[in-house]
C-alpha cells in the first residue's frame, strides 16, 4: 500500500511516522486486499493532535476517518477505528453481493414475459413458480398436435371444439404425444 504522510504544523519525526505505519498495517492485517493507498493528514492546533486518514480502496471506493485527541496515538487510533467500521461495512456489501465470476452464466428456462409469484424469501431448494398467460384456442385434437410438432413449447393448451373442455397436449417420456383432459 502507498502512504502519503503529510503533516501540517507538525515535523514528522521517524517515531511518529512508524505510529502511522503501524495502525495502518493494522488495518492492512485486518481486511488484506483492500487498500490500495492511504493519505494521512497530521496538523497540530495549540493542545490538539488532529488526524486525517484517507483510504483508497479497491473498487473506486474512499474511506475517510479524522481523529482528535491530546497525543498522536490516540488521534491515530481513533482515525484508524472509524476508518475500520467504513471497511467493514464495505466488505459486508461485498460479500452479500454473492458475486460470480463475468464469465459463467446460470441458463433460465423461463418464458417471455413471466413473472415470479414466490416471495424471493423462500427456501433455496424450493423451485420458484412462475406466471405465465396462455391464449387458449379452439382446435381440434389433430390440430393440436400439428401445432405441438411444428413448434417449440412442451405443450399445446387449447379448447376442445367439440367438447368445449380445455386440454392440453405433450410428449411423454417414450417419445408418444399424449393429452391431458381435466375430469368434471
């Protein structure tokens, strides 16, 4: 990680600038893989010791924490603290995200224009169901199964023109098309 020490009112003697390295590396320790620079900011106004601290992390992110206090210790460690909830609070974000790698995709079978009715709350094994408006046309048995054959849906809804009962034509598991005609 780059550090800019910059101090204001102040000389930056080697003690104090190993005080700021140290609570950075503290911080570095803590959450690796996030910090990309820091800027620190030390200016002394009569009895206070003020410390700015800004952390670039990964991500365009800037995370700022100031401390005041009567010693630089205690001015950098009360930086440093805000500045470690601002990186948790981060990495939180992160890894709710549940992030995937760009190139794998998750293929969905779902038909245009669907539209989920379970909550998104359900339980991760329980397949979601989803709403889908059918037009329901009046054919034939045979004019159905033409439509099945030439097209690519797994079934065929329509209204029986005799009957007038709504069947449903599909391929069953040994390859043969079969009809599904609800009971009255």
């Amino acid at each position: 990680m780059r550090l800019l020490l910059t101090g204001r009112n102040v000389e930056i003697t080697p003690a104090l600038r190993q005080h700021v390295v140290r609570q950075l590396d503290k911080l570095e320790r803590s959450f690796p893989d996030v910090a990309v620079s820091a800027q620190v900011v030390l200016s002394r106004e009569r009895h206070r010791h003020l410390t700015d601290i800004t952390l670039h992390a990964r991500g365009e992110n800037l995370l700022t924490g100031t401390g005041q206090a009567t010693t630089w210790p205690l001015s950098l460690k009360q930086a440093a603290g805000r500045v470690e909830l601002q990186v948790q609070r981060l990495k939180g974000k992160w890894t709710a995200r549940k992030r995937r790698p760009a190139g794998v995709r998750v293929p969905t079978a779902e038909p245009a224009g669907a539209t989920p009715v379970a909550p998104a709350e359900a339980a991760p094994d329980v397949p979601r169901v989803l709403r889908t408006r059918y037009a329901v046309r009046p054919m034939s048995i045979d004019e159905a199964a033409v439509r099945f054959a030439a097209g690519d849906d797994p079934f065929v809804l329509f209204r029986d023109r005799v009957s007038g009962k709504v069947l449903m034509v599909f391929r069953r598991k040994d390859g043969q098309l079969g009809f599904i005609e609800p009971q009255a």
